[in-house]
C-alpha cells in the first residue's frame, strides 16, 4: 500500500467551562473577528508561544550581560 500521509491538525482538549467562555466571547464580542474557537484557540497559543519565545531571548540577553 502507499505511504500513509501525515495528518495536518491534532486534537486537544480543554476543560468545557473553558470552551464554553470561549464560545460567549465570540458570540458577545463579534466585533473581534472570530469566526471559531478553533480559531480564538490557534491565535491565543500563537499569541502565548511568541511571548515565552521572546522572554527567552531576554532572559538569554540578560545572562550574557552579567
């Protein structure tokens, strides 16, 4: 048989209350622009990874100063 194809997504899960806040700001917020909370979700981890990046840098920064 051919080779399998890796899947482009994988599934994660989240506490309900969490997706349920999630899902009321969309809806009570349209203004933001989510369409999803796949969407909120990928943006929020996005946003989440980029600031721990950066922090890293700065600490690294830091260390090489001292």
């Amino acid at each position: 048989m051919g080779e399998e194809k890796e899947k482009p997504y994988q599934s994660i899960s989240i506490p309900k209350e969490l997706y349920q806040e999630i899902v009321k700001t969309i809806e009570e917020m349209p203004h933001l622009g989510y369409k999803s909370a796949a969407e909120f979700v990928k943006e929020a981890v996005r946003e989440k990874l980029f600031a721990i990046k950066n922090m890293y840098v700065v600490i690294r920064e830091e260390e090489e100063i001292e």
